[in-house]
C-alpha cells in the first residue's frame, strides 16, 4: 500500500504540480488550499506525512505545524518555504518539524525528503503481512487511535518499556499484542499475566518461576512467565495492583536483566520487552506510597492513552458489524446485520464496559435473533441487561475484596488484629489490603478516639 501524502499550498498551480509529481511517485495525495481544510482532513483520515506551504491565507504553516504536532505528535511535517521565510523555517525545526526545502527546490531532492521522512516515521510493510497485519486485530476508523497506532507502529520499533493506559475493556491487550508484532521480537513469544487476578503469594512463582522444594507443594523446578517470554515480549495487565514486594523484585529484574526463581541460589539472564497496562491512576498511587517511583519511571518511558469507545464512537458500528460476523460464524446463523434503529441504539449507548462490554451485547442479540436482521427491541434488551453490571473479573475481584473488608472490620468494630485473624491473614498483609481499598478502620469502631 501506497503511503498518504496530506499536500497543502495556496498556490494552485503548484498545487496541482507538486500532486500530479507526488501521484506519479507512487504515493496517494490528498490536495487542501488552506490550513482548515487540512485540520478537517486530518480529522477524517491522518496521512503518514503532510506536505506545507510556510505562507498560506488564513494562517501560517507554522501555525498549522503547531495545532498537527499537539494532536499527531508522531506526524512527519516537511514546509516549503521562500528566502524569506528561512529563518522561520529553521525555527521551526528545533521544534519538530522534520525538515524544510527553500522555493524553487529540485524534485529529486523532494522525493528524497519524503522517503526519508516515512522511513523514519512509519515504515510500509512487515513480517505480520502488509500495512495493517501488525495491527489486524484492532478495528478502527476513529482518528484517535489511528494516532495512538501510529504511535504504537514507531515505538514497536525499539525495545523502550511502554504503559498502556486506559479504562477497563478498551483493548490494553490488543494493543500490546499489535505492539509485539510490529517489532523485531514478532516471531518470539508473547506472553501476558493480569496482575491482579493471581494471588500475591502465587504471583511471585508466576513470574520468575521457582526451583523443586522451594515452598510446600513445589514438587518440580518450574520455568516462569520471563524466561518463558525470553526473546520476546512480555505484557503486564494491571501493573497497578501489584503488592510493593513484588514491585522490588520487578525493579531488580528490570535493572540487572536476570531472573532470580524462588529458592534458587543462581540467577537466570533474560532478553525480555516488558510492556505494561493500568486502568488505575498511577500517579496518585506514587502520592500515596502505593507504587515505586523508581519502577512507575522504568515502566513509563513511553505512554500511550486508549480512548473509551465513548471517546471513538464513530467506531461502534464497525466494531458491531465485525463482532456480528464472527459471531455469525460462532452460533452458525446467518446473521447479515443490524435494523437501522438497532444501530442507532448501539452508537448512542453510553458503553462504560468499552468495547468488551458491545461485544457482550452483540453475542447476546446474536445467541437470540431469530431472523438475519437484528432488530431494535433485541438491542434494547441487551443494553438493558448490559447496563445493570458490566465487571471485569478484576473488576469483580476488586469488588469482593472490598466488601469483605467492610463485612469483618464491621464485624469486629474496627480491630484490626481481629479481623485479620478472621482473615487468615497476618496484620501487615490486612493493613495492605485496607491500604488498597483506602479503609480507615477507625471509621467502624462504635466509639472512635476523639481527638485532644
């Protein structure tokens, strides 16, 4: 696939020229006159570059350079500029821009620059098949997170730590996975372990693995998820509920690229890409002691933000259709699409469960329908039922621990000694829990200390 060249000038003439030049190239050229008709066609379709006249009618190109790099920071920007406008141009790039070329300029030259430019930015092609292969799982048409791929496409190119942000059920995996496959460890191993859904005692087995005796029931030596993602990527899922223990050892891991499995005595070298995602707030988990600093700055050298599905609406339907097809498949009905009121509904749904959650609604109207087209009435049911309570399993975790905290320091009028003894847990685990859930046990006792 041809790569997208966004041309901008004022000048018709040239404009014409410089895209039937373009075109012959091989590239596919969207030509606008002015800045706002390339901020509007930005936000239809990115291009892999933009091509800008310095002097344009109702802004500069500096301008329009400007407002491009705050929303697409990874968009390659070349200006063309006159002798006089030079000094600008400079300016402008030490603030981003990739390069300029002074009016009239050579053809050749301007090829040149472009091919560099892509090259450097988002190379056409790889080993996952095509353009789109290393991303072939994520279905989108949404401007956002074309932007957040084509941030994801220049980073999978290093092996620098990235966190992946976002609400619970807006796609954190499969953009780790997209990740992996766009960098040079895509043939290797990607492995990935939801923090918070294995107990801390068992997490620490998980991870780095253990040797034969090491605890009660460790009958054999047991290989963990680092040396078994050892050339390739391994993938944090809710980095933020793991125990500070824990954390240290991540940390050493991290600096030393070796791992230390549980009761062994010698230490295991690994070439891991650590990619890590949270729905959790970070930064005021630093504030309150919850997270190491030192690590949160080992994980976060690049961060990423997936948008809600509320934020990319404009992607609801496409992802509808997809889910629809392949559960088309999955139920063996012939199942060709939604009524046009059903859709409707999807699109204006509120989808606090992201695109996990649509997906739970498509398979359920999917599993019911009764006739090729979904109708509207089975759409509102689904999103009726949807809305009581959609939870991850983490989510759901998380729930529980909560309520089964409140429920004991109740029960035992705010003693914490007691309730951890209920628990089965020792005091300095119980207080870390009630530290995860911001429980104050002062706060059940029946008669709290009054303060002098």
């Amino acid at each position: 696939m041809s790569a997208h060249i966004l041309l901008v000038d004022d000048d018709p003439d040239l404009l014409k020229l410089l895209s039937m030049r373009l075109t012959a190239a091989g590239y596919r050229v969207s030509a606008v006159a002015s800045a706002e008709a390339a901020l509007a066609r930005l936000a239809i379709e990115p291009p892999q570059l933009v091509l800008s006249d310095v002097r344009l009618p109702d802004r500069d190109g500096l301008a329009l350079f400007g407002e491009i790099h705050a929303r697409h920071p990874s968009l390659p920007v070349i200006l063309l500029t006159a002798h006089g406008t030079i000094p600008d141009a400079v300016e402008a790039t030490a603030r981003g821009v990739f390069g300029y070329l002074t009016k009239p300029f050579d053809g050749k030259l301007l090829l040149d620059k472009i091919a560099q430019a892509l090259a450097l930015a988002a190379p056409i092609g790889n080993k996952a098949g095509g353009d789109n292969g290393w991303r072939s799982q994520i279905v989108s048409r949404s401007s956002r997170m074309a932007e957040v791929l084509a941030e994801a496409r220049l980073v999978a190119r290093t092996d620098a730590s990235v966190l992946i942000r976002g609400d619970s059920g807006s796609g954190k995996e499969l953009l780790a996975q997209a990740i992996h496959r766009a960098s040079h460890r895509a043939d290797k191993p990607f492995v990935a372990v939801n923090c918070g859904a294995i107990p801390e005692a068992l997490l620490e087995s998980e991870l780095f693995g253990h040797v034969k005796g090491a605890f009660t029931g460790a009958v054999n030596n047991h290989r963990g998820l680092f040396q078994a993602a050892d050339g390739g990527t391994l993938f944090l899922d809710e980095i933020g509920d793991m125990p500070l223990p824990l954390q240290v050892k991540l940390l050493r891991v991290l600096q030393e690229r070796s791992v230390r499995p549980v009761g062994a005595s010698q230490a295991i070298p690994i070439d891991v890409r650590l990619l890590s995602a949270t729905h959790r707030d970070l930064e005021s988990a630093l504030s309150e002691g919850l997270f190491r600093e030192d690590l949160y700055y080992r994980l976060n050298v690049v961060s990423l933000y997936l948008p809600t599905l509320a934020e990319r609406r404009e992607d609801v339907p496409l992802l509808a259709n997809h889910f629809l097809a392949k559960l088309s498949d999955k139920y063996q009905k012939p199942l060709n699409g939604f009524a046009p009121d059903a859709l409707e509904a999807l699109a204006t749904a509120p989808w606090p469960g992201n695109v996990r959650q649509l997906y739970n609604v498509v398979e359920q109207v999917s599993a019911l329908a009764t006739s090729s087209l979904i109708p509207l009435s089975l759409v509102q049911r689904a999103l009726r039922a949807a809305a009581v309570e959609v939870l991850s399993y983490n989510e759901a975790k998380q729930r529980f621990e909560f309520d089964y905290l409140v429920r004991l320091l109740k029960l035992t009028d705010g003693n914490v000694a007691d309730a951890a003894r209920l628990a089965e847990r020792n005091r300095t685990e119980f207080y870390r829990l009630l530290q995860k859930h911001e429980l104050n046990p002062a706060q059940f006792r029946s008669h709290p200390p009054v303060a002098e």
